[in-house]
C-alpha cells in the first residue's frame, strides 16, 4: 500500500504498562520526534540526541524545560527513519518505572509538540509507511496476546512473514492469470482462447490446492489464537470448583461442602502441551429458587452453545439423579468428556465406573492426568496439524480466504459454461481484490481503523 505518513503529526504514548517496574519506555514517532526529545534531555557531558548516532544508547536525564527541574535519570536512543518500528523518525526514552516519572515525562513530549497516540497507532504507521503488511500489523497483537509458547511460536512466524510470502505467491499468480486473459480480450484476432483457457484452467486449480492447504490449518490456528473453550458441567458440590483448582494448581474457585457456592462462570487458561484451554467453572446445574444461584444456572445452560468442549462431572458415591441424566441426555451431541469423582469414597467392591467414565478423586489427586490426556485427544482427533510452520489464525483472514476461493470455483464453472474469457476475468478480479484484503493492498481505511483500535496504546 503506498501510503505514507510524511505531513501527519508526531505521537508519543508510554509503550510498556503503568505500574511498578524497573524500566518503563516513552515512545515518540513522527517527523519532531528527534527535535522533541533533544530538548528535553540534558547529558553531562554535553552529548545531544541530534549529534548521536541512530540505535545508540545515550545517558542523561530528562528535565522540565521550564522549571529546569530534573524528572528522571534515563536512556534515551534515537532510529532515524527508515529504520525503525514505524519506518518514521522514533525516539525512545527508558526512564525508572513508576507510573509517576512515566506520566510526567509523557506530559512534557505532549506539551512540547507531540499528540497523544491513538491505540495502535504505532503499529498502524508501521503498516501504512510500507514497513509490514497488514498480516504482519495484526501478529503484532497475536504475540501480546499469545496464550501459550506455541501461540507464540505462530504469531512470530507470521509477523516474520511466513503467511505473507504464501500470500504473495497466490497474488503473484492471480495477476499471471489476469495478464494472459488480458492478452485473448486485447487482441481477439489471434485465435489464443482455447489456449487461454487450458492455461487458466490449470493454474486456477493450482491455487485452489494452495488455497485448500492454508485453510486445512486454520482451524489450528484458531484453536492456537483463541483456545479450546472448555466448561465444566454438573449438579452442585460434585467437584467442579476442585477440579479447575487442580487443574490451575491454585485455588482461584471457592470450595466449601455447601451446594450452590459457585453462582457464577470463572474463566481461566491453562496449557497442556502447548495447547491453551480456556477452562469454565459453571454454576452447579439444578433446581433452585435461590435468585442469584438461579441466574449463575441459566447462565451454565446458555454456555453450552459457546463450549468447543465439555468437562460433565458426577458423584459416583450417589446414586444417578434425574437431573444429571437429562443433562447426558443434553450432551449426546456435543464433545464432552465423562468424569466420575470421588472414587475415594466407594469401596473397590462397589465401584464398577463403565466407559466412557473416567474413574477421579481430587481428594486423591488421581485421574487429572488421565484426563489431560483425554483432552489432547479430543483435541487432536483431526482437528490440530503440529506439523505446520506457518497457521492462518484470524477469522477475516479466514473469510476473505474463503471469498477467494469461492471466486475462482466461480471461475471454473463460467469456462465450464463455455462463457467469454472476459467473463472469467472478473471471477479472477473479485477473487485478488479479497486475497489483497488480507494483506491490506486492496482495504478501506475503515477496516484499517477498527482493526488497530483493538490494540493498546503504545503499540
């Protein structure tokens, strides 16, 4: 996208979090950045940011140019543009950590000229200064985000460009195609249609395997970026709260011998082998005219729609209630793991636990890896590709790929009708234009906004 940023305004923001810490980092970006930060910093030796080289690291300290007061010992670096995160003029000031300093040297690049960044905004200038595509804008977000090492691991591929490049490949293509059928429609004196269309034919096929191949994995992908969403259903003081503590190796969930004390869903992530599961403790589902306790049970009800997996756990010291069996009887269709707890509290004699059930006792610690396991299985029944080195894990992503795809299937059935190759060009036009949404040649600036508003300030 050749858009640059060269009249817009200069932006600072603070770009670690506020709070307690031994660094923080100012950013500033823009034309004035340089101009800005210069005059703000004193180093004793007499050293400034405009004599310093771009990347050094200079020491000083960053003073109130009206007051004359010092604000902070810093560091202070400054990249000249091209070469830096937003491919503009950036300067960087790493000051103590405190939410104090951090605020006060921000206050003074404000009022020295610079605006306050928008959420995203560095980012965005990174992407429209030609810096990254908009693929590698949005990993940005996924490497904050990244729930396990191996979310990780995909989200830095895909900012390093690996999903761009198989991009580049299918546009590279598409044009190829575009330019051979521009040829048939320039010059129909020459009798090249039948060649033209053995050509398109061939190569919208080829694509449309690449494209089967990116789209295989994106269900990975997803499962990576977002979690596997997994409630933990049953009727109260079953073991539920005890299990996602286990689970946590923490106590996040209150447990107590009292039925109903859970009255709402607690949500948290855990890793089992690089996958992230996003465990849901729910309230215990029964009968109840307890209001709240009621509200918590509706609730449990309605999540069942949103759960990519089911944890349902029984008592098997009691006897099968009828409320349990209509919550089987709820689950039949929906992939749900079996867990009959308390085994520690029948005797050996008496416990007969027949599969798909798997035999627990928190009390006990025994079954939880019986369990994980049984997760990764459920997980990885053709589901999650390990052997991947790039995924596809965002859902526009995803979509403007399918569009892609369902564009050139068009343009298989138009040659199939035996329709003019001009025809056949606009079903190749539509399918680019979705495939250049992804990595923002061919987006709105509306698009552009609602994605980079989703970031923090400072990114």
């Amino acid at each position: 996208m050749e858009v640059l940023l060269q009249n817009e305004d200069t932006i600072a923001a603070v770009a670690t979090g506020m709070g307690g810490a031994g660094i923080g980092i100012i950013r500033i970006s823009g034309d004035q950045a340089v101009e800005l930060g210069n005059n703000l910093f004193v180093n004793p030796k007499g050293k400034t940011l405009k004599t310093a080289k771009s990347h050094e690291l200079i020491y000083g300290k960053i003073i109130d140019p009206e007051t004359h007061k010092d604000i902070d010992e810093v560091l202070i670096s400054k990249m000249k543009a091209p070469h830096s995160y937003t491919a503009e003029d950036v300067v960087e000031i790493n000051c103590h950590g405190g939410i104090v300093p951090m605020r006060k040297i921000l206050k003074l690049v404000i009022q020295a000229g610079a605006r306050l960044a928008e959420p995203g905004e560095f980012t965005k200038r990174a992407f429209l200064n030609g810096r990254m595509d908009l693929t590698q804008a949005e990993a940005v977000i996924d490497i904050i985000n990244a729930k396990t090492e191996k979310s990780l691991e995909y989200s830095v591929a895909q900012l390093e460009g690996r999903l761009s490049q198989k991009l580049e490949e299918l546009d590279g293509t598409l044009i190829e195609i575009l330019s051979h059928m521009e040829v048939n429609i320039d010059y129909p004196e020459y009798d090249i249609e039948e060649i033209s269309y053995n050509f398109v034919n061939t190569q919208i096929l080829g694509l449309l395997k690449k494209i089967n191949e990116i789209l295989a994995v994106a269900e990975t992908g997803k499962i990576y970026r977002e979690g596997i969403t997994t409630a933990i259903l049953g009727e109260p003081n079953v073991g539920k709260s005890s299990l996602l503590n286990t689970l946590l190796m923490e106590d996040k969930a209150i447990v107590t011998d009292i039925p109903g004390t859970t009255r709402d869903t607690i949500e948290e992530y855990i890793n089992i082998e690089g996958i992230p599961f996003k465990i849901i403790d729910t309230a215990g589902i029964r009968e109840t005219e307890n209001l709240v306790e009621k509200i918590g049970v509706e609730k449990s009800k309605a999540l069942l729609n949103q759960t990519n997996l089911v944890i349902f756990m029984r008592d098997i010291s009691k006897a099968l209630s009828e409320g349990e069996k209509e919550l089987i009887e709820l689950l039949k269709n929906r992939r749900t793991i079996y867990i009959a707890n308390k085994t520690d509290a029948v005797s050996e004699q008496d416990l007969e636990i027949p599969a798909p059930w798997i035999p627990m006792s928190l009390l006990e610690d025994e079954g939880i890896e019986l369990l994980k396991q049984k997760m990764l299985e459920m997980v990885f029944e053709g589901t999650v590709n390990q052997d991947a080195d790039y995924l596809i894990t965002n859902t526009r992503h995803i979509s403007l790929l399918e569009v892609t795809k369902t564009s050139l299937e068009n343009a298989i059935k138009t040659m199939d009708s035996q329709m003019p190759i001009e025809l056949v060009s606009i079903d190749v036009m539509e399918a680019l234009e979705a495939l250049r949404g992804i990595t923002g040649k061919a987006v709105g600036m509306d698009i552009i906004d609602q994605i980079f508003k989703n970031f923090c300030i400072g990114k």
